[in-house]
DNA sequence: TAGATTGTTAATCGATTAACAATC
DNA sequence: TAGATTGTTAATCGATTAACAATC
C-alpha cells in the first residue's frame, strides 16, 4: 500500500494530531448508534452534521487514517467503525481504575461500563468502609491502601481520579509510584506528571465559565 | 486609557479567544487557592508551573485583558482575581439548573456550590417522584414537566444535561423552546442547537480513548 | 548598575478551509 | 453524460513562541 505524505509523518512519529483523535472517537460513537438502522453507507456531510464538523474535516481524518471511501455511496459503516478501531484503539487492552466513589466516581463507572472491549474499568478505589464492600456497575471497590497489589495484579494502566480536591496530589503520587501510564483528572486541583505520562484534565467550573462568558457577549 | 491592538480588536468583537477565557478561569481557580497564604504577589512563571503553560502564555492572557504588573515584583493576587473576573464574568448574575439528579447530575450540584457568586445552580431537574422531593447541596429538585414556570421564575439561563442519553434531544428541545442562552451537554448524544445559544459537549468516552491512544504510543 | 521580569511584536507552528482533479 | 462526492494540496486562519525593548 502507497502512503501519501501525510501517512508517511504519522506513521514515522506514530501520532495522529490530538484533534483527530479527538474526532474520530466521536464519529465512532455516533457510526455505533447508526448501526441499527438498517443504512449501510454514510456521507461525509451526513457524519459532518452530527458532529457539528465540516464535511472536509471528516475526509480529511479518514485520509490521516488511509481510510478510502467511494464518491457515489459514500463510507460503509461497518468497515468505518472498524478502520477507527484499528486506528485508534490501542494494540493491548488496557485496564482502568476510578480512584474515589462519590457520585462522580459511580457515574463514571457506570457510564464506562462495557462500552469498549479494549477499554475496561476494573477496580474502583476508596477510603470509606462503607464503600469498599459495595461494588458499582459489578465492579468491586477496593480501599486505596491496597492499590499497589491491585493495580500490579489487575494489569491497571489507566486511573481516573475524582477524589475531593485536597486529596489530589497523593493519589497521583501514589498513581505515578505505581507505574501508572495515563490519568484523568476530574478534580480542580491541577497535576504535574512526569513525561512519559499522559495527563489530561476537566474541570465543570471553566467549562461553566466559559459558557457563561460566551453567552453574556451575545 | 490607551488600548492596544489587540485590545481594541477584543473591544470591537466583544470576545476574547476561547482558549484565553479558559486559561484565566483556570488562573483564577490556582490564585484563589493561594489566597490564604501570606505571598501578595506571583510571577507570570509561578502561575505557569501551576497550570502546564508557558510564562509567555500567561503573559500575552494578561495582556489581552489589558492587566499589568511589575517587572520586579510580578502580579499581585488579589487585583489579578479581580481583573480576571471583570473581564470574563458575565456582567449580570447567570443561573443555572442540572437536568437529571443521576450520580453525575448529584456530583455537578455539590460540586458547584457556591464556588461562583455570578453563577448559581438555582434548580435541580428529574422525572423520577422519589428525586423530586429531596434536596442535593441545598438545591430543590424539581419535575420536568415544571420545566418552563421554574426556568420562568427563577430566571434560568444556563442548563448542564446530565440525563440518559436518548433522553438528550427531548431535554435539549425543551430549553431551547423556553429560551435558554447555553447548554453544558455531558451527554454522549451531540445536540444541535441554534446559532444564538452557546453549546459546550463533553463526553468521558472520548476522553478515555484519547487517554488509551496516548498511552499507547509510547 | 546588573539581573530578573514584564509587555508586545513578529515569526513560527499547527489546524482548518478553499479549491479542484479524480471517481463513481 | 451530468452531478455529487471523495481525496488531496495549497492557502488561510488562529494560536503559540521567540525575541527583545522597557521597566523595576
């Protein structure tokens, strides 16, 4: 197979840009609610209306993944969701932990709950007694001192952390002590990870501000 | 007061780029925490190191707000929050309300707790009677189908979408139907809302495949 | 003064979009 | 074929960063 040049830069650095990422996980998830129907070929407009995107960008991620769809019917979905699949999804299944079971921490693990094969939440952690003998979506809730031992013997490589603000900083320590690859972080207290970690983080009181700032200046 | 390029620009499209409003809330966020320490003033690399940015960025954010500070003793604290929140709060107090008490909805409520004086959750929203007649962080939760007298009423805003997802779109018609200026969607299902409205998506799908795509590559 | 920092412009980088040949 | 769509490049737009004079 030929690559053009833009296949050649991703293939090289083994890194599609963020934003691409970003949207081919959002055209997955929209292609998985299609599937039902009985439609079996997809527009780029049609996609590009669900997502709020330009046709153009939704070609041009599937030409950053070398995905080739036909100019009279349009992207067959089934082999769509595959190919972003084979794209983004990552080689070896990783196993994930919600460390903290307050509302945020159940909703989390109730959201995620077998929505992809390659994506598991596996352990949930917290401190309260209470909590640890209850599970959320069948998922057992382990007391944080015992994190070593479960992330070593559950494989975790990926943690959430929606634990109260204060407590942040020692859970990610702890996180990065433990050998840990990724971590979302939902708390407002803002990390700092060493490089080879990937760290993203959302906090609800800027997306709140944001809005309000925009719809003010309307 | 003379303005600057780009000051005036801001001036005349009463809009400050989105990526600058969502650093200063986050800047506001990390100097509100330093308020109950001694220190009186910060440098523009301090409030870097604390929020994954360059000094420049911090700088240029400043700048674009038209704040100043001095070059031997940095920002003093109290009148940077000050500034950020004239610039990026909206000029009348914006109420929100949280369709859907599930855990997420719960979270969001609590979370937001008279963390903003300009933008209160003011009424919480469910269909189920067992929800309705309980409070979560002081907040009442009202049934939907109150929805159009309590936004009315209580001079609603701003809605945060924390239902089931195939309930999304009937929730979204419904606020946009009563006049809602912004919608925080935390659904995996993408809305389309008119021009005048301002919508923020966020889906912790997306997020965590993002994550496992990073993680993976390297 | 020397050194650190600020404020601002110009240059650079990256992402989006316009344009259009190729395809069905 | 004519018309709609795809795939790709080049141009444009916007955001970040390098550079540096001004300031304390």
């Amino acid at each position: 197979m030929l690559l053009n040049y833009y296949q050649c830069t991703i293939k090289m650095k083994n890194l599609l840009p963020e934003k691409t990422v970003e949207r081919l996980s959002q055209c997955r998830r929209v292609l998985l609610n299609k599937l039902d129907q009985e439609k079996e070929f997809i527009f780029s407009h049609e996609i590009a209306k669900l997502l709020h995107l330009t046709p153009v960008q939704v070609r041009r991620d599937f030409m950053l993944m070398g995905y080739t769809g036909s100019p009279s019917k349009g992207y067959n979905i089934k082999k769509l969701i595959k190919a972003i699949g084979y794209t983004i999804d990552p080689d070896e299944s990783q196993n994930a932990a919600v460390i903290g079971m307050g509302n945020l921490g159940k909703a989390i693990s109730k959201y995620v709950e077998d929505k992809r094969e390659f994506l598991k939440i596996v352990a949930n952690f917290d401190v309260d007694e209470k909590k640890i003998s209850k599970s959320v979506a069948g998922i057992k809730c382990h007391h944080i001192k015992d994190l070593s031992k479960v992330i070593r013997d559950l494989d975790i490589t990926i943690a959430i952390i929606t634990v109260p603000a204060n407590d942040a900083y020692d859970v990610k320590e702890l996180l990065v002590g433990n050998g840990i690859k990724g971590i979302l972080n939902f708390t407002p207290a803002p990390l700092h990870v060493p490089d080879h970690i990937y760290l993203e983080e959302f906090d609800i009181i800027t997306s709140l501000e944001k809005v309000a700032y925009f719809v003010k200046e309307k």
